[in-house]
C-alpha cells in the first residue's frame, strides 16, 4: 500500500473528514485530499506529525514498513519525535498549536535546521521565544540574536539588547550602541552613553567621553566639558545637564558623581 491509500485508510478508520485530519496537523482539507490522490506529498514536518498523530514510524506511515500494533494516541502524543534522518538529530512538535504554530518545536541538526512555534528552541530559531545559535523571536537567546523587545547573546540586536556586541534601543555590551543609552567598554549613543570609551551626541559619561555634554575620569571633550582633576561640583554639573537635556533620567545624577569623584 502505497503511501496515498495507507493515509487515505487511516483517516477513514478514524472516522474523520479531510477537514479534520487537515486541523489537526495545521493544512488545508484541499491539502490532504492531494496527499491522498497522490498529487503531492507532506513535507518532513507534516510526516513527523502524521506519524505521530497515527502512532506510527514514518517509514510504516509511507509504507516502507509494516505497521506493527497501534499504541495508544494519546501516549504517543507525549512523547517527544525523534528523527533521525536528513540531518535532524531531535525534533519535538507540540500536539497544542496556537494561531497555526505549535506551542514548542524543538530541532536540532547538521547545518540550519529552522524550529518554528510559540517557544523554539534550534540550531536557527523563530518564534515568540526563540533560543538558538541563530533566534528571532519578542524574545530572543542565542549566538546571533534579534529581538523585537529583549535580545541576548553574543551579538544582540533588539529593543533591550545584551552581548557582546549589542544594539538596540537600550543597549549592554562589550561593545553597546544604542538610540537612548548604551552602556559597555565601547558605548555609542544619541542619548546617554557610559563606558570605558562613551560617544553620544547627548551626554557620555567614562573613562573617556566625547559628547554634547562630556564628563570624563581621564578626557572629555564636548561643547561642555568636565574632567574629574577640575574638582567640578556635582550641582554645578548636574544644572548644566538638566538644560541641556532635560528629560535626563535621575539616576544618572549618581553615575556623574562616581565619575567625578
């Protein structure tokens, strides 16, 4: 039996329409019924999730294999789908979809294998909460990361990133730039920046700073700047920063007072 008429059998021992077998692995009734007129074939994903739905091995479900007794479905839903086979090492799909996407999909590789879902976890990442070597997600873990609200890893690019090298809105790094404040051993912003080395077209505030307004421990150079060994007053400076940037947040007050000395 061929693997148009074996998925063709299932279904109808079931009881279920093309509509339902179709939402239960997240396609199109008009989708199922090539699979069983034998006019396309699933793709990897849609087998894993086929052989799972029937308590089968892929290779049973294509026919490669005879089926042996069915476990329950249930069980077998529980289980993570290990597959083994053009270069995925592990893979596990949620039965439980959200908006078309499974809740979890973990897999892991030779080369970029892509995991898709609410919560992704893989060697290259897209989801929700994507973790990986390469993730984009709202939130996002990984070597090389991009996210919409928080970005961690060793190059993060997000609203709030984290790493290495890190950009963003809000930005903390080795090497930070961000649009409203940067903080790390390189720190480069519209805004505020605090670092080692600080460049802002706004306030920078380091070991070296070069800014509008420039308050450094050993150089600054800007339209006003302040080095520790003048003996600046915090009031004085602080007055200075409030005209110029009125919206500064308070707590820097603090972080030009350490400056400062």
């Amino acid at each position: 039996m061929n693997f148009a008429e074996h998925l063709m059998s299932l279904r109808r021992q079931r009881g279920w329409s093309q509509e339902e077998l179709g939402n239960q692995v997240g396609v199109t009734r008009q989708t199922v019924s090539k699979w069983e007129m034998g006019q396309s074939t699933p793709e990897l994903e849609k087998l894993v999730e086929l052989s799972r739905l029937f308590g089968m091995s892929i290779d049973q479900l294509v026919g490669l294999e005879a089926a042996g007794e069915r476990p329950d479905s249930w069980e077998v839903a529980e289980k993570p789908a290990r597959v083994c086979t053009w270069g995925t090492l592990y893979e596990y799909i949620s039965p439980v979809k959200v908006f078309g996407l499974p809740l979890i999909h973990i897999r892991f590789g030779f080369g970029p294998r892509l995991a898709k879902g609410i919560i992704a976890i893989g060697n290259c990442a897209v989801g929700v909460v994507a973790v990986g070597g390469c993730s984009l997600g709202l939130l996002s873990f990984g070597g090389v990361s991009l996210g919409l609200l928080l970005a961690l890893g060793g190059c993060g690019l997000g609203l709030f990133a984290l790493g290495g090298l890190a950009v963003g809105g809000f930005a903390v790094g080795g090497c930070a730039v961000g649009q409203w404040l940067a903080i790390g051993g390189g720190a480069f912003s519209n805004y505020l920046a605090i670092g080692g080395g600080a460049w802002s077209n706004g306030l920078a505030i380091g070991g070296s700073a070069f800014g509008h307004v420039a308050i450094g421990t050993n150089e600054a150079q800007g339209t006003f700047a302040y080095i520790r060994e003048q003996g600046c007053h915090i009031e004085d400076v602080w007055r200075t920063v409030k005209s110029e940037l009125p919206h500064m947040w308070g707590w820097v007050r603090d972080v030009i007072q350490w400056a400062l000395g």
